[in-house]
C-alpha cells in the first residue's frame, strides 16, 4: 500500500544472491534511497535506507492503517539478520535506526487541554478524540538493534508544552515492549 514515485534501481541476481543497490525514489514528499540485499545461501537479508524529509502521517496511514502522528520526519536504518523462519529472522535481526520529526503531532490527545481541565477530567473516562492533537516542535530517538531487541535510551519529544524522554526496548523476536517515557511541563505551560 506504500506509494513510491519515480522508482530507480539497479538489480542484481547471481549465484542465489539479489542486490537492489542503489535503489532511490520519492516518497509522500520526500525522498528514499539505500540497497537491499538477499542471499540465499545462509538466508542472509540486509537493509541500509535513508528517507529524508517524508510525510510520516501519509506513510504511516498506508503502510500500517495508522493515523497518529503528522509532520515531516528522517529516517536512517541499518540492520541485517539471518534465518530460516520469520521468527529466527526477527531474533536474530541486528543493527541501528534512528527517526527524527520536526513540527509534528500526536493525533488522539490534547495534553495542553488535558491538563488545563484536569480537575473537570477526574474520575471521567475519555475516548481518544481524533480530531484532537497534540504539537511538538522536534522528536528523535535512536536504536540499537542486537538479537532482536531494540534498544533505546535517548527518546526526546519537545513542545511548548512539555518534554517527554524514555528509555526501554521492543523486543521484535517476542513481540514485547518494555519502555519507560516520562513526560515534564515547560515552564510557560505551568502558568497557563
């Protein structure tokens, strides 16, 4: 469902081994470029990709039926892995990413209006609202990538309104997560 425009690719396949390297084309306002590679001797698999200045919202809405997050954003990854299996390939899955977004939103919540009408809000249980959004100036975080954990420890989301950091992991070979993400109000949000 990813839509790709003005496609460019070189491509090799020889001796059971396809190469898609270099590869390049546009992407929801922006642009990707990086190699593939498949060996079949050993079921080796290796990605390098660069999206520069991508609508994420747009490619998140198709490629995941997702609608949480607008804005334009990068993306760098790099990883390889090995296997028999999808399961073994996301155990064995190594490597780096790294997004970053600028002037952005999460879609579903407020948080400035959440905490303006805090005391109207307890003890009330709200639905995610989509028309509903809340602004960030910049986001980033980096991974490690080893045995199919995903590691992170500098997730930095900046606003106005707050700052929100985590650390934590997703553990892809399991299909867990364990991330810790704290959110603390900008000085000129405490007075509003």
């Amino acid at each position: 469902r990813v839509k790709l425009q003005n496609v460019k690719a070189d491509i090799r396949l020889a001796n059971g081994k396809l190469e898609v390297s270099p590869h390049s084309a546009n992407l929801y306002g922006g642009t990707l470029s990086g190699s593939v590679t498949a060996d079949a001797n050993g079921n080796r698999i290796g990605i390098k990709e660069a999206a520069q200045n991508v609508a994420v919202g747009a490619l998140l809405r198709d490629a995941a039926q997702k609608d949480v997050l607008e804005g334009r954003g990068n993306l760098a990854l790099d990883v390889q892995t090995a296997g028999g299996t999808v399961t073994a390939l996301k155990k064995a899955l190594a490597g780096s990413a790294r997004v970053e977004m600028k002037d952005g939103a999460i879609k579903g919540i407020n948080l400035a209006e959440s905490v303006r009408n805090a005391k109207s809000l307890l003890g009330k249980q709200r639905q995610a609202d989509a028309t509903q959004k809340t602004d960030f100036s910049e986001a980033g975080a980096s991974f490690k990538i080893a045995n199919g954990v995903a590691r992170n420890d500098d997730l930095k989301v900046a606003s106005p309104f707050m700052r929100i950091g985590g650390v934590g992991h997703l553990d892809i070979g399991n299909n867990t997560i364990d991330y810790l993400a704290k959110a603390t109000l900008a000085a000129t949000a405490k007075g509003q």
